[in-house]
C-alpha cells in the first residue's frame, strides 16, 4: 500500500488547500463577545432601575 501525501495534487495543474484552525482564538473572540453582550445587558437594566427610582433625571 503506497502512502498518499495530502498536501501534493493529486491531479497535474490542481492546487492544494490547507485549512487551519486556531480555536484557541475562536474561544477567546467568543468569550469576550459574551462578556459585552452581557455588560450591554446589565448596563440597561441598571439604568432602567435607576430611572425608575429618580436616581438619574432625563430631560
């Protein structure tokens, strides 16, 4: 059995394509998307309470 090499064509004048993953990035985009999402969330929800109580006057 001969074995075959992935990144060569296979074909002659094909191209090959090398697909890289870095999920340690992916993981840390994905974290700190959630970390805004959730402070944009707690940030409203805290102005509207302090709106509410007359704690912040709008104009």
């Amino acid at each position: 059995m001969s074995k075959i090499d992935c990144c060569k064509p296979k074909e002659a004048g094909a191209s090959s394509v090398i697909i890289s993953i870095d999920v340690t990035k992916i993981v840390k985009y994905a974290c700190c998307t959630a970390i805004v999402i959730v402070g944009i969330i707690f940030g409203t929800k805290s102005y509207q309470k302090m709106l509410e109580k007359g704690l912040i006057k709008f104009d």
